[in-house]
C-alpha cells in the first residue's frame, strides 16, 4: 500500500471521527469499533486470492442471498424498512456487507445479471439506494465483454421503455415523493421537501473555514434530519466550510487513484476487476451522496463512504481494500 493511500484513509479516519465527537458523540464508541473490526477484517481480506475463489462461487452467490433475506424474515423494522439485523451492540446491514462477496461472484461467473436476484431482495426491504447502488459492481464485467456491453445496452432501453410501469407499480410512495420533492423541494418545504431545503442551507453557510466544532447552527440545532448518515456532507460542510469540503474530495481523489493504479498494474483478470469494481462503488456512492446532499440528486439514502456514522458500510470497504491488497 502506498503512502498516499494511507493519508486517504487516515483523513477520512480523522474527518469522520471528528464529525462524530461534533454531531453524535454517544455514537463514537461504536464507530471506533466498527473501525477496529474493519480493520480487522482488512487483514482478514488480505488472506483472500480473488482468482481461488471461483470453485466456490456458487456457494457464495446462495449464502449471501440467504443472508438479504435475513431482515426480512426477523422482520425487525427500523423507521419503516427492514434492512439491520442486530449483532451485539452493533446494528448490521446485510447489503453493505455482502458487497465484496456479490462482486466477486460476478466477476468469477461472468455473469452480471444475475446482480438482479440480490437487487430484487434489497428491494423488498425496501432499499431502492442499495439495491442502485449494486449495478456499479457489475460495470467492470460488462466493459470486459464486449457482447455484455450490447446486452447492458438492450436492458437499459427496455428499462427506459417500462419506466412508467416501473413508477406506478415498482416504488413506494415514499420513493416516488424523494424524486417528486427533488425535483421541486419548495413544494412542501415543510414536510417533503424539507431535508433538501436544510442540507443546502447548511452547506451554503459553511463558508470557508466553517462555522468551527459543534457550532454548525442547521445540524447541532436539529434543522438537519439525518445529519451523522445520510447528510453528513451538509454536517461537514457547515462545520468546516469549504476547506474542509476540499480535504474530503482530495482523499477520495488519492483513494480511487491508488486502486486504479493497482488495477492496471495487476496481471490477474479477477483482481483487477474487483479492484475496478470497488473503485467504481466507492466513487459511486461519494457522488450520489454529495449530489444528494447538494440537491443535484433524489435522497436515497446511500452512505459516505469512510465518513457516514455506522458500521455496515465501513467494514465492507476495508474487508474489499484487504481483497485488494492481498498480492
């Protein structure tokens, strides 16, 4: 690993670990935890060869399916969806955590659609964001073949084609407003649109250095919903203005460029597209979330990658950077 992206990683440690003191500071403990586990789980991935496992990937598709369902069939309903189960002290999202699994599988069988199956659950918890989120780790496959490129092409005409049936009958209500409200947020500025209205003001009032350490007056007085998960950018925005907005995007900057630069210096197939892949979803998932948070994109609730309290999302990474890594 080089230099660099240990300063990434490092700075996103300490950005998240100092929006947690600021906005959560009852939630540190668990996320040093989570630190410490993904950690952990980093060496752990470091002893996977992405290319040995392709005897087993079947065996891994079906226990990471089982492992959706989980949610769903303990029924354990949080704020209206069933995406955790509980693990000790710790609240665990199956859909985070299978990611590395699901993109390896993808990338050994060479068959990316059968990403439908895990989306398809994640769906059902109702997760729209995650199960978004999971066609990004089908990419790298796709672009390796060129007859999937065509096919990838057909679906997304045809996906396009049935998008009416798709918003009648395939969202919630929920969902439906989230694009709605996007699209036009002074329409309820109260209630529906109300999440974006306050994540631009908090951005917006940042400035340049920020309005310093638990001051930020939008997430430390409550007019931020969602401001430790999904709108923690706003958070950090309005805390350390602009400059901290800057530090952010060079660490993602020097993250995503030390994996592509693994990813074309690796002869195996396999370990360069899974590095591909997770690349591609890290950079998804920063985007979609700063865009959101901007009001450029419908809320969908997917997290910041490294900086989002919890600990589903973090674990998953580093367990994919010891993958990685591990030759």
């Amino acid at each position: 690993m080089s230099i660099s992206l240990l300063l990434s990683l490092g700075t996103l440690f300490c950005i998240n670990t100092f929006m947690v003191l600021s906005l959560t500071p009852s939630l540190l403990p668990k996320q040093l935890l989570s630190w410490l586990i993904g950690i952990c789980l980093f060496f752990v991935g470091r002893l996977i060869v992405p290319k040995n496992v392709t005897s087993s990937k079947w065996v891994i598709f079906i226990i990471c399916c089982l492992f959706l369902v989980s949610p769903i069939l303990l029924n354990h309903i949080t704020r209206g969806s069933r995406r955790w189960i509980n693990v000790g002290p710790l609240s665990l999202q199956p859909s985070e955590l299978v990611k590395p699994f699901i993109a390896l599988f993808l990338i050994t069988s060479g068959q990316p659609l059968w990403v439908i199956i895990p989306m398809a659950i994640i769906m059902l918890q109702p997760d729209l964001g995650s199960a978004i989120s999971y066609t990004v780790l089908a990419i790298p496959v796709i672009i390796s073949r060129p007859r999937l490129i065509k096919m990838s092409l057909v679906v997304i005409i045809i996906t396009a084609l049935i998008s009416p049936i798709i918003w009648k009958f395939a969202l919630h209500d929920y969902q439906r407003n989230r694009i709605i409200y996007f699209i036009e947020p002074q329409k309820d500025p109260l209630n529906k649109g109300y999440n974006v209205i306050q994540s631009t003001i908090a951005i917006g009032s940042g400035g340049l250095t920020g309005q310093g350490f638990k001051s930020g007056s939008q997430g430390q007085l409550l007019f931020l919903p969602e401001k430790q998960t999904d709108f923690i950018f706003a958070s950090l925005s309005e805390e350390l203005g602009l400059i901290g907005i800057v530090t952010l995007l060079i660490a993602y900057f020097f993250l995503i460029k030390n994996l592509l630069a693994k990813a074309w210096q690796s002869s195996d197939t396999v370990q360069n597209l899974f590095t591909l892949a997770i690349a591609a979803e890290i950079w998804f998932q920063a985007f979609v979330n700063i865009g959101m948070n901007m009001g450029l994109l419908p809320v969908t609730g997917i997290p910041l990658p490294f900086v989002s309290v919890g600990g589903s999302s973090l674990m998953s990474l580093l367990f994919s950077l010891g993958i990685i890594f591990s030759k």
